[in-house]
C-alpha cells in the first residue's frame, strides 16, 4: 500500500472513532441516535473527516515541494485547452453544469544540469496564459509546481476549507470527551470576525485597487471610467470598514478588562 492509501485508511478511521465518541456521549446524555441517525452521522462525520486529512495531505505535500524543490524560471511556450464540466449556482440556490474551457500552460525551462525541460504546469484556469510569459517553477520528481500569485491564491483557499473541517472535526472530540464547547465557539467566532472577514476585505481591496484603479491609470489602459469610479467607490468604503473594526477591537478589549477586574474584586 503507498503512503497515500495508509492516510485515506487513517482518515476512515478517525470517522468512525468520532462517530463512536459522539454517539456514545449522545447516549448517555440524551439519548441514542438510533441506527438511521447512527449510520447519517458516521457518514458525515467520515467523509468530513476523509476531506480533512487527505486535503491537508495534499496541500502539504504542494507547500513542501514548493519550499523544498530547486527554484527555475520557466517560459511559456505552449498551452493545453480541455472543455470540463463545471456546476454553478446562483444566488437562489439554483445549480446548473456549463462546459466551461480550461487551460493549462506547457512550461519550458533549463534545470541545474543544463537540460531543458518541457512540462504542463499544475495549475489550470479559465484564463488562456500568454505565451512568452515567464514564470517561477519549482521543479523536481517530474513534477512542476508554479509559484505565482493565482497558485499561492489557490492554496489559501484550500487551507481556509482544511481550517473549516478541522474545526468541525474539533468540536466532534470536545463534545465526545465531554468538554465544554463555549470556548470553541467563541474562538471560531474571533476567527471568523478577526481573521476571515479582515482577509477577505483585504483580498476585494487589492483585486479593486489593482483591477479598477490602476490598471486605469495605465496609458494604455482600457478600463472605463464607470469601472474606475465604482472601483475607487468600494476601495474607500473598503478602507473605511477596516478602521471601523480595528476600533471596534480596541474598544472591546477595555471592555473584558473590565470585567476581568470587577470578577477578580
């Protein structure tokens, strides 16, 4: 069995222990579950569980090769393009599957003995890449690792989904050893408040600025003026969000002091 089939094997175990410690502590608390009830938490806490660590396997594995590997300039001299079934949904909740046109950069690039590489890249998108554009690779095993902003982008998001079942998966093993989950909750509510909310601000801010202004004030540019106004529009109200919940944290901390002090007397 290779390392990956011991990790898929190690994720189904650690559901069904927590379907055990749940279903048990549920038992004596209020009651069981029930087989129906029994088997939809064993599956659903199995294939949170599954999603996590075999998640987790794999960006960690992208995040070493990408530290870890000899770092090479690579150009792009040719691009691969696939029709690929993609499922949207809408505001309403309404779903539907488009053929969306995916593309794949071919990568070229001398390595440390002087023989050029030839390469598809790991990283696809609905945006055709330019080719002659050079980017940084990370190259080693037979594999190519782009390191650029939309790979790094991709890889944030996939560590946000790993913290999200993570912190499910944390309140199965509070609850099934008995421990109180107020905490918990509150830290995820700091995360989600103080950590989440900030970065995604920061994140609309940047693509605003860069996208709408400047790319505006180019010479070149062809952005409308409608598009900048709105852009610089929400770049400010943007800014102005963010001083308003640094403000709003400085004054709750007082606050818990506060009441620290008056528990404390």
């Amino acid at each position: 069995m290779t390392p990956l089939g011991y990790v898929f094997v190690a994720s189904i175990l650690l559901g069904v222990v927590l379907t055990w410690g749940v279903a048990r502590r549920r038992s004596r608390m209020k009651g069981s579950f029930g087989p129906a009830g029994t088997l939809l938490l064993g599956f659903m806490l199995t294939n949170v569980s599954t999603l996590f660590v075999m998640l987790a396997f794999f960006l960690a594995d992208i995040v070493r090769d990408m530290i870890i590997l000899p770092k090479y300039t690579a150009e792009i001299v040719d691009v691969e393009s696939a029709w690929e079934e993609v499922r949207r949904t809408d505001s309403d909740g309404d779903s539907w599957t488009e053929d969306v046109l995916m593309h794949t950069p071919i990568l070229r690039f001398e390595d440390e003995t002087g023989r050029f590489v030839t390469l598809p890249g790991n990283v696809r998108s609905g945006a055709a890449p330019i080719i002659g554009d050079m980017v940084r690779v990370a190259y080693g095993g037979g594999s190519v690792k782009v390191i650029s902003v939309a790979s790094i982008g991709l890889l944030a998001g996939g560590g946000l989904i790993v913290a999200i079942l993570g912190y499910i998966l944390l309140h199965a093993v509070y609850y099934s050893v008995g421990r109180s989950q107020a905490r918990l909750g509150e830290m995820g509510v700091k995360a989600l408040f103080y950590g989440l909310f900030p970065l995604g601000m920061l994140g609309m801010f940047a693509g605003l600025l860069w996208g709408g202004v400047i790319e505006f004030l180019r010479v070149d540019s062809d952005v409308p003026v409608w598009a900048f106004v709105v852009s610089l529009f929400f770049c400010v109200v943007l800014v102005l969000a963010a001083v308003g919940l640094v403000m709003s944290a400085r004054q709750e901390k007082p606050r818990r002091r506060g009441r620290r002090g008056r528990r404390a007397s």
